[in-house]
C-alpha cells in the first residue's frame, strides 16, 4: 500500500497530468497485490469505469455551456442581471453574481463560468473602477454556484457512482446555490464603502428589467425546461441533457443567428478535448478505486473516524475537514471518484440521508475549486485575466470564509437540503 501511495504522491509532486497519475498509480496497485496476472483486469476496469448511461450527461451539458457562450447567451444574462441589481453600490459585481446563478442552470460547470465571465466582466468591472484582484475574486467566487445549482456534472458523477437519484441531488442543490450568491452579495454590499465600489448613475427601472427579461427571455427558459423535466420524471438527466444542447443550437442559429459552422466544429472539438480528460481521470481513478476497495482502505478508513469520536457531528466535521484538503491538492473529479467510496459508506454509518451526504461532499469539493495551490477556477481566472494568483487568492478571503460557513450549515442543516427533494419527488 505504502509504494502505491508513495507513487500517487511522487508523480502529483512532480506534475504529471491526474488522469496518468491515476492510473498509473492503479495498475501499480493491481501488480502489488495479484502480480503480472491482476494486469487483466486494468483494461476491465477502465472500461467499466465509464460504462455508466448517465455519465453522457456530461459532454451534452458541456456543449450547451459551450454553445451559450459562443452564441452570445452569456451577455444577454448578464445585462438582464445588471438591470436587476446594477443600481446598488457595487452593481457590476451583484450583477457578477446573480448573473452565476442565471449561468448555472445552463452549464453545471465552474471552469465555463470562470472563464466566459473573465473574458467578459472582469474587464468590464475593471473599466468602470474596480480593482483587478477584487473583479476577479469575485467572479471566482460566484463560479462556484455553477456545479452547486443543478445542472451539475459532480452531480452526475456522484449520483452514477453512488447509486443515489441525481434527480434529488439536482433538486437539493437549488438552495445552498443560492444561499451562496445572496451572502456573498452581503459580503459585497458590506464591502461596498469600504472599498469604495463604484455606484451606477442608472436607477431601478422596470422597464429597463422588461427589456433585458425580453432579451434574455429565451435563455433563461433553458433552465426551467432541464430542471423541469428532470425534477417533474419527464425525462431523464441524460435526455435533458440532450435537449439543452439542441435548445441551445436552436437559439443560437435561427433565433440569434450567431452561430456559423466553423463556430460549430471548434465547439465540438473543444466539448471532446474536455470531455476526455474529464473521462479519463474517471475510468483511471476506477481501477484506483477497485484497489482500494480490495485493500479495505474505505472501511479502515471509516473504522479510523469512529475511533476518533462516535459522535456525528464530530464525524461530519472530520469528513468536511479532509475534503477541503485533498480539494486543495487534487482535481476535484478525481477527489471525487476516489473518495465518494470511502465516505459515502461513512455518512451512512451515522443516519447520513445520501442525498444529504452528497451535496454535503460535493459542495465541498466545489469550494476547493476556489483555494490555491491547486484551484482550477484560480488557475482559469489568472490564466484569462492575467492577475497573479497570489493577489485573487487574498481578495478572495472575506467570500471564502462565507462559503465554508454555508457549507458548514449545509452539513449540519439537513432540512436546508432536502425541503425542496421533499416537497417535490
């Protein structure tokens, strides 16, 4: 176990891409404990790893991501968010986050808000007087609402992974999204003098709110029609899937007219490129996961907890303690499909309903995509904006310490999570 470990560790330190570390690591542990015969079963278990129906969810969710983006959907969102909350002090970055929220119910993914909002609002911010560092903290910041409220991919993962309805997830996942953007537009709004944000001369209006709701109008249907779909049985995560992405296309050619072919074929490669990497750390973190299964490393670690304390709430804070740190070192889809085993059994053990426990981990896992040294959405932010990681990370603080108190009362406020499963499955 020590050399599998040791492996795992070595090619991390030294920068080897996750996928490879992974399933290096893997195979290793396969010829640890079966020699040269265990190799069978690396190509088994690869495969396996993916043979999942519900994991092509995924790359049809991150084409419609793609495909609002290029469409031009993602300013549309944000002018309609600016007419909501642009008047306040601080109006750009209220119109940041609210405008994450609108973004989320398309995409499910961080990265895409990161990295559509960074080539699109921060500079916007900039200009009109805010400080680089603090425009892209707060971008980072709402990023993370994008895997929080559903669509989400982590979702879809934990969910196929875990045997537990991503119907519930997605459903339990709409409040602790938007408690995270109302207070961090308290922490923005408690920033404001301070700072000195910069105050729009535009007044609340309606009008201007029907213009850019009539704008937008057909963008912000896309969420109703996946969530509603999915929470209400018509269809399932995948076929929702499916649906946005020609909902999307249809939007963006006929209606917008903003798409050409080029456009297309550049959309489909990138949705394969990410698609592939994201498959890949799957399947090679399986035959991981199949080795620590054989190895009991879930249980032993499980058995190591309840030494510690019998008592729940001690567990839950030892549980979200070691996702916020693994979270800072590992991709979180790795960390995901690693862990999911070994904890899920765990929150069990404690009277942990799953679809709590899910949203618990996965939540966690999304705050880790916004803490350094191994932040994706710091990494997307800096690479977009040019900022120095050092500088986000400090603006980043006061919205940091906000969203590890949600998710603290996300873990031990099941009631937060499960009212809207309840109320409608």
């Amino acid at each position: 176990m020590i050399t599998v470990l040791l492996i795992f560790f070595g090619f991390i330190i030294i920068g080897l891409p996750i996928g490879v570390t992974l399933g290096i690591a893997g195979v290793a542990g396969l010829v640890q404990i079966g020699g040269e015969n265990f190799l069978m079963m690396a190509p088994k278990r690869y495969f396996e790893g993916l043979d999942l129906f519900t994991f092509m969810a995924m790359p049809f969710f991150i084409l419609a991501g793609e495909i609002m983006n290029r469409a031009g959907i993602t300013e549309r969102l944000v002018a309609f968010a600016n007419a909501l909350v642009g008047h306040l002090r601080g109006g750009l970055a209220h119109s940041n986050m609210v405008a994450s929220v609108l973004f989320a119910g398309m995409t499910g993914a961080a990265v895409a808000d990161t990295a559509a909002f960074g080539n699109t609002l921060v500079p916007a911010m900039v200009k009109k007087g805010y400080t680089r560092p603090f425009s892209c903290a707060v971008t980072v910041a709402g990023s993370i609402i994008g895997p929080t409220i559903p669509p989400s991919n982590l979702m879809v993962i934990y969910g196929s992974l875990m045997g537990v309805s991503i119907a519930g997830l997605f459903a339990a996942g709409i409040l602790p999204g938007l408690l995270i953007c109302v207070l961090c537009m308290g922490v923005i709004a408690a920033l404001g003098k301070r700072l000195n944000l910069p105050k729009s001369k535009d007044r609340f209006s309606l009008i201007r709110i029907f213009w850019a709701f009539r704008s937008s109008f057909l963008a912000i249907l896309m969420p109703g029609i996946i969530l509603g779909g999915i929470l209400f049985g018509i269809v399932t995560p995948t076929e929702a899937a499916a649906i946005a992405v020609f909902y999307a296309l249809f939007i963006g050619v006929v209606v917008y007219r903003a798409l050409t072919f080029n456009d297309i074929v550049e959309m489909l490669i990138n949705t394969a490129r990410i698609t592939g990497i994201v498959f890949l750390i799957i399947a090679s973190a399986s035959i991981l996961s199949w080795w620590m299964t054989f190895m009991q490393i879930p249980q032993k670690i499980a058995a190591f907890f309840l030494f510690l304390s019998s008592n729940p709430n001690v567990i839950i804070a030892l549980i979200l303690s070691l996702l916020l740190v693994v979270g800072m070192f590992m991709d979180i889809n790795a960390a995901l499909i690693i862990l999911a085993p070994v904890l899920g059994p765990l929150t069990a053990t404690i009277g942990m309903d799953p679809v709590h426990a899910g949203i618990m981990i996965v939540l966690a896992l999304n705050i880790s995509l916004m803490t350094p040294p191994v932040g994706a959405c710091l990494f997307v932010m800096s690479s977009v904006t040019g900022e120095r990681i050092e500088k986000i990370s400090m603006a980043l603080i006061p919205f940091l310490v906000v969203e590890v108190g949600i998710l603290f009362l996300v873990a031990f406020w099941d009631d937060l999570t499960l009212f809207i499963p309840r109320l409608i499955l």
